[in-house]
C-alpha cells in the first residue's frame, strides 16, 4: 500500500505541475459551453420538426413545405418515448397519419401556427388534436452533459492510454519493471490517479457553469454522480487496453484519435441523432460514450431513476470490465 500510495502521489502531482495541461482540462470545457450556450440561445429558428407515424402521407400541406423537417417513425414506436420527445420540445408536432390524429406541446413556439396548418392546408382536415405540455429545454442544458462526456473521454484517453506509451517509451516501466512493484499494483495507481482527476475536473466544469447558467436538473444529483463515475471507469479500461502493447507515441497517438473523434462526433455530443441513418444511430449504440450521454441526459432532464437507465449502467459495466480484461491479459512492461 505504500508504494501504491506514493505512485498515485506521483501520478496526481505529475498532472498538476503541467500547468498547461492543468489548466486545458480545466478552462477548455467551461468555454465550450458558454461559447455553446450564447451561440444558440436564439429563438429566431422558424423550422419545424414533425414526427410521422405510420406511412408518410404527402397530402399533409406542411409536409410539403421546405422548411419542415418530417422523421418518419414505425406503427410500433413506443409511444412514451415520443411523447417525451414532444414534451422536450425535441419535436413540434407528432402526427399519426392512420389514426388521423396529431399532437403538439401547448408550451412549443410554434404550436399555434401548426395547429392554423393542420385547419387551412390541404389534407388536414378530420384530423384531431392531442396536446402535451412540457417546459421547453435550452440547448445548453441538453448539450452540458455531452461536453463533459467529451471532457472525461480524452482525459481519460489520453491521460492513460497516451501516457503509458510515453512511459513505455522512455524506459520508465522497464525500470518499474526491476522494482517490486507489479504490474496489477502499478497499473491501478495509473487508473485511481486519473480517476480522480477527471472525477474533480467534470465536477468543477459542472458547478462553476451551473452558477451563473443554471442547468435543469430533474433528476437525483447522486444518479448522474455514479453516473459519471461509470463513465470515467469505462474511459480508463479502455485507455489501459489501448496503451498495453503499444510503444510507439505516434502510433499511439493516431490510434486514440481515431477512437475518439467518431465517438465525439456520433455519441450525440453537439447534436441529437434524431432523423439521421438508421445505420448511424445503430453503430452510435456501440460506443460507450453514447450510453453515458443518453443516460445522463435522461436523469437531468427527463428525471429518470438509476433503474430506468439500467440498459445503458449495463452496457458501461460490460465494457469496462471486458476492457480491463483486455489490458491485464495484453499488457508488457517493454
């Protein structure tokens, strides 16, 4: 325990000194979000966003239109999960083309110009009206959980993954090699260190936004705290997975980008998957960050419990497990 204690030491104080690192952890996610927040606080965007159950019907007036975006959706959807969808105001209106019947949210913008198209544009007539209601959600509270996904994914990517190549590199776990010191005890001092690194640094990005932007919260704080947790663990095993073998910096380098750009870019980060490729949103449930967002994003703003998030808690818990797995078996001091 005692030299486990002084590597998990040495590991902190090594982060802490690089200032210049320190401070990019630190001040890089905070100006995203605000930068994010005053970029898109317009409410000047005059599109519509309709889901269509069933097949689409193009005798639907706004349909037609240009500025109307329409995502098609099975019979079978479950219907929770759109009206939640409409509640969020992920959606303007819902339209059931079958049972001739649409809804809207009675706190939407733009629910009295739709209700006007649905009564005056062709093909409207006989349908009836459902509403919903539901407080709008700002983009930044629907977008903060993302940034900090993307925050503790290359904190922990490259605060592991990347440094234990350079290690490797530079002859350091050759030496931890001769020392006492196995590799089970050497490689959780690297995992804890950094743990508690992304842990204080996800936790200070949120407070210090949350002051003065005030993000919804519906749910329980110490959810989305375990939830994060999770997510770090997740990132970390596959950090230790990928620097296991590699001695190359730029290889390793290379490799880690290649992983966390698409995850970056197709978790749900920056915007929702909502109307892209099945194909897309398919290949997105294979990462683990999208898991982590999805979950986070349904106790802050839907105030889901830990057990309605189980499916996505399961998936983070498979993956880091089977990820350490990987790194024990596949790891070399040199």
């Amino acid at each position: 325990m005692k030299a486990f204690t002084a590597m998990v030491k040495a590991r902190t104080m090594e982060f802490v000194r690089d200032t210049g690192s320190f401070a990019w952890a630190l001040l890089f996610p905070i100006v995203m979000i605000i930068g994010f927040a005053f970029a898109f606080s317009s409410n000047g965007d005059t599109l519509f966003k309709v889901g269509v159950l069933g097949p689409g019907d193009s005798s639907l007036g706004f349909l037609k239109a240009p500025q109307t975006q329409f995502i098609p959706y099975e019979a079978s959807q479950d219907r929770d999960v759109l009206m939640n969808k409409l509640r969020q105001h992920n959606l303007d209106a819902l339209v059931d083309t079958q049972a001739k019947v649409y809804w809207v949210n009675d706190q939407g913008k733009n629910t009295k110009i739709l209700d006007l198209l649905m009564v005056h544009l062709e093909g409207g007539e006989g349908y009836s009206r459902q509403v919903v209601s539901g407080a709008p959600v700002r983009y930044v509270d629907w977008l903060v959980p993302g940034v900090i996904a993307m925050n503790l994914m290359f904190g922990c990517l490259f605060g592991v993954g990347y440094v234990l190549v350079r290690y490797r590199k530079n002859g350091v776990l050759k030496r931890m090699k001769a020392t006492p010191v196995s590799a089970l005890t050497f490689i959780t001092a690297q995992g804890v260190s950094r743990f508690f690194i992304v842990l204080v640094t996800s936790l200070f990005v949120y407070v210090g936004t949350n002051l003065f932007l005030n993000f919804r919260m519906d749910g329980s704080y110490l959810d989305l705290l375990l939830l994060l947790s999770l997510g770090i663990l997740s990132m970390i095993a596959l950090g230790l997975a990928l620097a296991s073998r590699f001695k190359n910096e730029e290889l390793a380098n290379g490799v880690i980008n290649l992983i966390t750009w698409p995850m970056m870019l197709f978790s749900g980060v920056f915007f929702s998957l909502e109307g892209t490729p099945k194909i897309l949103q398919d290949l997105s449930l294979g990462l683990p960050l999208t898991h982590f967002i999805t979950a986070s994003r349904q106790v802050m703003l839907e105030g889901a419990s830990l057990a309605q998030v189980m499916p996505e808690v399961a998936f983070l818990s498979i993956f880091t497990v089977v990820c350490l797995g990987l790194a024990a078996w596949l790891f070399r001091w040199e």
